[in-house]
C-alpha cells in the first residue's frame, strides 16, 4: 500500500484521489495486489484516459508560469492540453488561450505522463517544489527510522539536506551554454538517489538537476539515474552534489558551466 501510494504520489495525482484509490484497494480485501490480473476497478481506473493522464496543478506565488498568458507556455509544443482553469468560483472551460494566469489558478491539464515531467519546472516554485523529499511528502506519516538513516547519510555525505536550497552560479556565460535560463534555486527531492532509494539500489556519487531539483547517481554509477533524468525531462543542466565538489555539467553542450 506504501509503495502504491507513493507511486501515485510520484504521478502527481492528487491527494484526496489517492485516499480514494487506497480506501477501495482495502475494501477489496487487496484483491487488486494479490491478483495481478484480475480486472478490478482499482487498475481500470488507473488506465482510464481521464483518471491517469488528467492532473490538477495549482499556479504558485513564485511558479515561473505565473503572469504568462497559455498561449506564451510551450505546454502545446510538450504534448499537454489545458482543459479547464478553476479561478475562485468560476471555471473557464476551455480557457481561452490568451488568458494571462495568475496565483490561486488551478489548471485541469491533459496529456502523457512524460510530458507532466517534463512541465513540472514551470509549476513548481523556489520555495516550494512540487516533487517533496519522501520526508515531506506526507505529514501524517512519521519518516521510519530508513528514511532518517538515508537523511543522516545524505548530509554527512553532500554537506546539505533536503531543506537546503541550492543556489547554483554558473562559471560559464550564454557562449558556451545557451541554457542557463534553466538554472533555478531548487531543494533536492531527496535524501540521495531518488530512484535508488525506491528500489534499495546503491549508487557512487550523487547530481542535483538544476531545474526541478531531483536528485540522481552518477553514470559511474550502476543505474545512471542523473543521465536518465535528463533523457526523460530534457532538463539539461545539473551539479555535482559530492561535498567540496563546486561545478555543473550541460548534458546538451557537453561544457562544464
Ligand atoms: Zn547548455
Ligand atoms: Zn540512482
Ligand atoms: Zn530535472
């Protein structure tokens, strides 16, 4: 149930839709993870076009896309779709395009999961990133004693935590990388790989995406997942996060920035 919830959780699904998902696993008697196959509502649900590929996203103070007007957002150009802007008590549906949003919006939007990814850095703020660390992530969980371990280990191991907001200057100007304008003050998603840690994996050193703030192994590393990332978001940029270690790498330009 755990896993599941966080998976959902990673998707971006909201909350009170997750509980929904969890209180019908547990009426099935968990029928739905005992059985793989069995055609239960909980897996319907999940494919269904409109359950999985719709997400809710609210715009934030700081969100970069705040006092954009939907047509100037490259969303289209990504794959996704807004459908409905909910702003107070009146919803706009569909916007129109040259609708300029503002803090408080909540924006129904549709596309493929890959592209929700690759969006996330408009949404998400300075202060408060859209992807929480695992401790963060729920507050009526306690964080189990692995979660404190790998926060204790991911301290000792970078100098920083979770709470620590990276502010990185780049060494390079426009000539040597042209994205630059990418680089954002970010809070590492986790307390070391994040997807190592959902699959107890090991990793050698540790990158930081200066975009959206996830936190992802080295290629001297077993799974790669720093380089994966920037295959899966096209984020380009990203910074050691090895302690005393002070520089950042564009996978796209190929330069130490
Ligand atoms: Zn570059
Ligand atoms: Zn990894
Ligand atoms: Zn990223």
């Amino acid at each position: 149930m755990q896993i599941f919830g966080d998976v959902l959780r990673d998707y971006r699904i909201p909350a009170e839709e997750i509980e929904a998902h969890e209180e019908m696993a547990r009426k099935n008697g968990y029928s739905a993870f005992l059985d793989l196959n069995a055609d239960t509502s909980i897996f319907k649900c999940e494919t269904d076009q409109e359950c999985l590929d719709t997400r809710t996203v609210k715009v934030r103070d700081d969100a970069p896309v705040a006092g954009k007007a939907i047509a100037a957002l490259s969303l289209m150009n990504m794959g996704l779709t807004v459908r409905s802007v909910v702003r107070g008590s009146i919803v706009f549906d569909p916007p129109p395009a040259e609708m300029v949003l503002v803090p408080g919006d909540e924006l129904v939007i549709a596309g493929e999961t890959s592209s929700f990814a690759r969006s996330a850095a408009f949404f998400r703020t300075a202060s408060d990133s859209i992807i929480s660390p695992a401790i963060r992530r729920s507050p009526v969980t306690q964080p189990d004693s692995r979660d404190v371990e790998n926060a204790i280990a991911f301290k000792a191991e970078t100098g920083i935590d979770t709470e620590t907001r990276i502010d990185y200057l780049p060494k390079a100007d426009a000539a040597i990388c042209s994205h630059l304008d990418q680089i954002r003050p970010v809070y590492p998603s986790a307390s070391g790989c994040e997807e190592c840690l959902r699959t107890g994996d090991k990793w050698l050193h540790l990158r930081l995406c200066l975009s959206c703030g996830h936190v992802g192994c080295c290629d001297s590393s077993k799974n790669k997942h720093a380089t994966s990332h920037f295959h899966k978001t096209d984020h380009a940029v990203m910074r050691s996060l090895e302690a005393f270690e002070d520089w950042a790498w564009c996978f796209k330009d190929e330069e130490y920035i």
